[in-house]
C-alpha cells in the first residue's frame, strides 16, 4: 500500500523563491517519514495546470539535501499561507478556488471582524472579548475613548504586530493623548502625547486605505514597563479531536506596544510569566485551565461556523483578576515561541500533531469535518 502524500503548501517570500519557514518544514518531512507519511512542500507558482502536476520541493532525509521532483497532486493539503499583499497571494487564491475538490486540512479564517463579530454571538465567547469596533471615522473613536483610557487601533487582516496604534487618555489633561505604536514596517514610533483634534487627524491617516478596528485596551503592561499577553495552541490529535498542545508568554520590546517576538519581543513559560504577573502559582494554574478550557471551545466553535480546521492559535490577554480575553485567532500559527521559551517538548508536539492528524483523515478516508474536543 503506497504512503499518503502530505503536500506543504506555502508562499514564496520574494521572487529570487525563499520559502519562510523552511527548517520548519524540514523538521516536519523528517518526523512525518517516521511515521509513514510523505511530505513535501510547494506553493500555487509550481502547480503546473495542464500537466496536473507539481514542481516540488522534496528533502532528503538521509541525504539532507533539498531538490526539486514533478510530483502528483497529494491526498491532502496542509496550507501554511499567510496573508500578504503580494501577486503570489492572489495565485494563492486562485489556487484555492480552482482545486477546492481537493482536501485541505485547514482553511483560511475571516478577518479579526468577522472573527469578534461570530464570537460575540454567543454569551460563552462574549465575556472574553474585549470592546470593539469598526472604525468608520472620528465617532468610533471618541466612543471607545469614552468606554476605555486605553484604546489600540489596528487593521482588520494584520499580521505580526503591524500597523497597530495604542492609544492612552492622560490623567492630566482631560483632552491629552500619549500615542505610540508600530508601523507596516514594524517601525516603532516612540510616544509621544498629542490633542484630541491632533489625535483624531493621526487616526484618520493611519486608516487610510484598509480597514480597522478600534479595541478596548487590556492593562497589560509589566512592572517592567513591557507590555506582554500569552499565545496558546490548540491542535487536532490523531484521532480527528481538539487537544491543547500548550501555552506560551511573550513579553514586548522596549518601547514596543505589541509582545510579538518578530517584533524584537521575548518568550518565556506561560507558567512562570502568569506565577509572576497574578502573584501566586494558585491563580496562575487557575488561569491556564480557563484559558484551555476556553481555547479547545473556541476552536471547535470557530469549526462549526467557518469549516474544516486542524489547528488554531489563541492570542489572550489575562488581566490582574485573571480574567481571560481573546485578542486574535490565527489558524496559521508559527510555533517557535515554544522553542524560544525553551519548551522543546510542546515545540516537538505542535510539528507532529498536524501530521498525525493527516494520517487519521488519510485512514478515514474523510473531508475533514467538525470534530468535538477531547472530553472534560
């Protein structure tokens, strides 16, 4: 009986054909050949249409050496696309469309609206999200100012910590503002304290051309002056059901108004980072257990309404009360927060855990479909 065929379907980060992530993939064809699972990795530029085949990217496991081979279609498809303004991404699309037949493991989510919009319809997944809006002009923004001294602007499909803005109404001038935040580039602007009327131009010119959401501000700042939250991930096991795979904290650059680690931010051990910032190891495990009680829920929520899903992350938010906030969901996760917090076990388990979870949809012969997480 062959082996099933895993293909790894990424985007080229620029035209010379680097691929982001390609020590990842090397990790995952290395622990999928253990298995019995064949993986390689292309993207929508090596599909070549008439020929019905792939120009791949396949690694030698004993040679270690990586090359191209014509490659059939594969049994199934694990996307890893992130989205990007970029020609490649719109093959991505067109790719997604023409070969819809096909069995993708996962999917693209919808935008952070959408996402906070489906949460919010439901009271369980309500009290964890954090005010927002849509930003449409100045109104939006004095009404979330109202609601909340601090207040973050950012765009309803960034990735990475990009184009955000924080916003904080200062105690000693009732209409002083301190603003920072990082642009596209990740640019940090360093803060800088402006009027309501100074403050409402720079809002109007950050949204310019895309799409925004206005958010309530979560009190997230360490004694340290840093700002952190905790990036969590769920991912569907062997057997096709929901598991946590693990938690970790992620602490922001100087001056950063965002902990993401592309961002120049550090990782560390939810655990140790939750003892430090709840004051006691009692509520940090309470906190962990909510928080992944509420993860493997949202992940199956999210399922039900969107489709076909093999793994999501959970970036939150914990107050000083412990109460859980869901910031962004991202079904693309990257996993090195826990190699860099020095958790190597779950960093191991979150590569293999989508390979087995290929193997159980292969064996079952099935579309990926909602599946119920593991049991309380």
């Amino acid at each position: 009986m062959p082996e099933p065929v895993l293909g790894i379907l990424t985007l080229y980060l620029n035209d010379a054909k680097q691929l982001e992530e390609k020590s990842v993939y090397r990790r995952m064809i290395i622990e999928g050949s253990r298995i019995g699972l064949d993986v390689f990795v292309f993207t929508p530029a090596d599909v070549h249409v008439s020929k019905e085949q792939i120009h791949a990217l396949v690694y030698d496991v004993k040679s270690g050496i990586w090359s191209r081979r014509w490659r059939s279609f594969p049994n199934m498809i694990y996307d890893r696309c992130r989205i990007q303004r970029s020609q490649r991404f719109q093959q991505l699309l067109r790719f997604r469309a023409r070969y819809d037949h096909l069995t993708f493991l996962n999917r693209p989510l919808r935008n952070k609206w959408t996402v906070h919009q489906t949460f919010s319809q439901k009271s369980r997944f309500r009290q964890h999200m954090p005010e927002t809006l849509l930003y449409q002009s100045s109104a939006d923004l004095h009404r979330m100012l109202k609601f909340s001294p601090v207040v973050y602007v950012k765009p309803v499909n960034g990735t990475g910590g990009r184009g955000i803005l924080r916003i904080e109404r200062q105690r000693e001038g009732k209409h002083l503002y301190d603003i920072q935040g990082r642009r596209q580039s990740r640019q940090i602007i360093a803060p800088r304290k402006v009027s309501l009327n100074r403050l409402e131009s720079i809002v109007r010119q950050w949204c310019l051309g895309g799409r925004f959401l206005v958010q309530q501000g979560i009190p997230l700042r360490l004694p340290s002056g840093r700002f952190h939250d905790y990036r969590m991930l769920v991912q569907k096991n062997g057997q096709g059901v929901w598991e946590f795979t693990g938690m970790a904290g992620r602490v922001g650059a100087a001056r950063s108004v965002t902990s993401n680690l592309h961002g120049g931010g550090h990782a560390m051990r939810a655990e140790a980072l939750l003892k430090q910032w709840l004051g006691s190891e009692e509520r940090a495990d309470k906190a962990m257990r909510n928080a992944e009680k509420l993860g493997l829920e949202a992940a199956a929520y999210l399922e039900d309404s969107f489709g076909a899903l093999c793994e999501l992350a959970l970036d939150l938010a914990i107050d000083r009360e412990g109460k859980i906030y869901v910031l962004e969901v991202n079904p693309k996760p990257a996993r090195e927060v826990f190699a860099r917090s020095g958790d190597n076990s779950t960093y191991r388990k979150a590569l293999v855990r989508p390979l087995e979870y290929a193997m159980w949809v292969y064996k079952n012969k099935n579309t990926p479909s909602s599946a119920k997480t593991v049991e309380e």
